[in-house]
C-alpha cells in the first residue's frame, strides 16, 4: 500500500451543514463553525488523541444503552393479526 500523501487527515468543511469536520478511522468529529479559533484547537485535540492513540480507532464505549437484545426481542415477538374490515389502531 502507498504512504498518503498527509499522515494527518485534514480540517475540512461540510459546505451543505456549514460545520468543520475531520474524518478519522471512518468517523467524522464535527467542530462547529470553521474557522473560529475554538474549532482549530478541537481539531488538534481530537488529531493529538488519535496519535497519541497509536493512530488506531477509539475503542467502543462500554454502555448498557449498547445492548440491542430487548429491542431485538421486542421486534421479534408475534404481532396480533387484523381482521379482515377492522379499522387500523
């Protein structure tokens, strides 16, 4: 594989939001406003994380809110059927 052309993702701008963001490990870090001296320093804290991270991905947060199973039970449960000429709930 070839080496990127920058070995730190760039400070880009969405035009249709009109935020600045960065793309890091497939994920974009939305700052606010580009431009504002605030949005700057965000973004060498978010890149300044990511290398001290080794340039790898952040690791998943560990939150119940991550737990899929009562929804994916809830979805899979029979739903009664409608007769034939009742009004829809």
């Amino acid at each position: 594989m070839s080496r990127p052309r920058s070995l730190q993702p760039m400070y880009r701008v969405d035009t249709a939001r009109g935020r600045a963001f960065v793309r890091v490990a497939r994920h974009k870090t939305y700052f606010g406003v580009p431009g504002p001296q605030e949005s700057l320093d965000a973004y060498d804290c978010r890149i300044s994380e990511w290398i001290a991270r080794g340039r790898m991905p952040a690791a998943p947060a560990q939150n119940a809110s991550l737990n899929r199973a009562p929804a994916l039970a809830r979805s899979l449960r029979p739903r009664p059927q409608r007769r034939e000429g009742e009004p829809f709930d």
